[in-house]
C-alpha cells in the first residue's frame, strides 16, 4: 500500500513538471487584470488603469497630472477613464500629445482622481506620482494602489492639512466644482479658482475640501463657488480664515453647517429650555424601543445653526417603527407628552422642550 502511494506521488510530480516544461522560457504569465482591455490606436497613447480594491464599477475616474494642468482637469471629460466593458477593475484613456499643456509630458508626474474616493495615493500614504512616458501606438498598464479614501478609514495615517480648511457637502449636481476667492488676497488663482484639494470623510459623512494655505490664515476672503468656469457661480460667502469651515453648497446657494457625530439610525434633537438638567427618552408603540420607564440616557450634545441640543440615536434597528417619545427628567417627576410626538422613525426629528411645555420644531428653528 505504501509503494502503491509512493508510486501515485511520483506519477503526479511527472505529470505536473512536464506541463511546466511544455511552456516556453520566455513566455511571461500574463494575468487577467493585465490583459488589453481597449484597442491599441495608433495617433494615441492608450493608459489602462487598474484600479485599487474597493473601486466601485461606476467610479467616475479621471487623470490629472502637470501634462493638463492638475487640479484643474478634475471632473472634465476631456480626461474621464472609460471603464473596461471586460474587466470590472480596469479603466481606460487614449491620449493627445497635442493636447499636452506648456510641454509638458506624462514624465513630468501623472496619477488619478475618484470622484467619490479621492486622489490615488501609494501604500506609504504618498499621493502617488506615476513618471511612465509612453509614445503613440502604444498600450500601457497603470497599477493603482489606494484612494485617498483608504485613509479615511482609520487604516492609515490621518490627512495632513495646509492651513485652516473649507469642507463642503456638494449637492449641486454640477460636474465639477471650483472655488474662487478674492479679498484680502487673491489667493486661489484667477477665475475660476482651484479644484477641490481633495475629499475627506468626517463622522461618516464625505465632504470635499480645500485647504486653505498657510500663509492666507487671518484673512477676511469671499468665497465663490462655481463650476468650473463653466458659467454658473454662487453669490459671495464672506470668510474669516481663522478657523475650519463646513458647508453644504446646493445649485442656489451655500448653508454653514457643523460637523456633527455619526448617529444610529435617525435621532431625537431635544432643545432644553426648561429648568430640568437630567433627561431621559422612554418611547412605546411598536416597541418599548428604549427599555422601561422612564427609558435611555441622552447620547450626546450637538450643536447646530449656533443652538446646543441634547440628543438621543434612536437606533437603526427602530427605523420605521412607530413610536411614542417621551422626553422625561429622569423619572423625576416631569415629562412631555402629546400627541403629536407620535413618529414613524424615518427621520430626524427636533423638539423644543420648556417649563409647562413642548413644541415641534425643525433643524432651521433659530429660537424665539
């Protein structure tokens, strides 16, 4: 019986060494990721990208480097990847020589841009810099390491700003968008401004950003954002930069926000104007969500639109519940109640709470 497995092991390695054998030496192993995704064209150079983990395949991707000015080819679509209708982690672009700015060359330094994911960056937290200078008729493979996104996440080093910073929650639906600022100092550049210096999650919640330099900090400046010269601008947002600035910039207008913590679920935003310090929530309904009376402990403080509000997460695992909230003071004699703090919980919702009293209000209520 040994001899018999003895016999099998050495039949097996045979056979595996003469397939090795049968491949020639100087065929190298070529990958699928690494195989030609688009058509080798001979006015072009054709770069396929190979995009880091965690790229979703409707990434916007796009290159930018000193050959087409930068920060300033973010979004347009002169410079948008085409994704690889074979492969889900491959993208492609044909480019002109012609098109190239000031002379410039792919050996001047090239990387990439998500639009949802940040700039490219390497595994030692550099934003990457590729140098490979192809000619025409050529087809290139470009391995991408991590986003910019990689470092959001705890797994790497935190984002080292240069100055004071503008993030901004981009809900204009423009393709791209540009900051422009004048006043003490011009101190983006001419019109349109600077492109994004790149994106950021804080809290759970993305924004865009712009460092604001060093050198610009204690300057009274007036922001203008826009798309990109593209004829459509925001009117001025007067700046102080002596401190961070967050804000949601819609298609008609800029809103100062706070960078609040991330929730459970939704959340209950209690403004407490009364003479009790010691809340609690007790909710019953579809569930006695929060235990028995008199309920949970707040989870926090936060401010916004200048007002400090205690604030309890709800808990994602109550969304769409229907509930009965009932703010109390600890089970100390005092609570709010009516009948309209009967909620379905699929949203936040925001109460005012005051000696004899209660009102519903919404996250713009500036008092009075």
């Amino acid at each position: 019986m040994k001899t018999r497995n003895i016999y099998s092991l050495i039949v097996v390695l045979l056979a595996a060494l003469t397939v090795m054998t049968s491949c020639s030496k100087d065929e190298d192993i070529v990958f699928d990721h690494e195989r030609q995704q688009f058509e080798t064209r001979a006015d072009r150079i054709l770069l396929e990208f190979i995009a880091p983990y965690g790229t979703a395949v409707d990434e916007e991707i796009y290159i930018m480097g000193a050959f087409n000015g930068d920060s300033a080819s973010m979004g347009k679509e002169e410079w948008k990847l085409m994704k690889a209708p074979g492969s889900d982690i491959k993208w492609g672009i044909y480019l002109d020589p012609s098109t190239f700015v000031s002379g410039k060359t792919l050996a001047n330094g090239f990387r990439f841009y998500s639009a949802t994911q940040g700039t490219e960056f390497t595994v030692k937290g550099e934003m990457a810099n590729h140098t490979d200078n192809p000619g025409l008729g050529t087809f290139t493979n470009v391995w991408g390491e991590r986003w910019e996104s990689y470092y959001w996440s705890g797994d790497g080093p935190e984002i080292e700003h240069d100055g004071y910073v503008v993030y901004v929650i981009d809900e204009t639906g423009w393709n791209a968008i540009t900051l422009y600022q004048w006043g003490d100092a011009e101190a983006f550049g001419g019109w349109p401004g600077m492109a994004p210096t790149g994106t950021q999650t804080i809290n759970g919640q993305q924004y865009k950003y712009w460092d604001m330099g060093e050198a610009n900090t204690g300057r009274s400046q007036h922001l203008i954002f826009n798309n990109a010269g593209e004829g459509i601008q925001l009117a001025d947002f007067d700046y102080v930069i002596n401190h961070d600035l967050y804000l949601r910039v819609t298609a008609n207008g800029v809103e100062e926000i706070t960078a609040g913590p991330k929730h459970d679920g939704f959340a209950l935003f209690v403004l407490n104007e009364s003479s009790q310090t010691d809340l609690a929530l007790y909710a019953w309904g579809d569930a006695e969500a929060f235990g028995g009376w008199p309920g949970m402990a707040p989870t926090g403080t936060q401010t916004i639109n200048g007002l400090e509000y205690t604030y309890f997460d709800l808990g994602e695992a109550n969304t769409n519940l229907n509930l009965h909230l009932i703010p109390n003071n600890n089970n100390n004699g005092v609570q709010w109640e009516g009948d309209d703090l009967f909620f379905t919980i699929d949203h936040d919702i925001y109460v005012r709470i005051f000696d004899g009293g209660y009102e519903v209000i919404s996250k713009d209520y500036q008092g009075g």
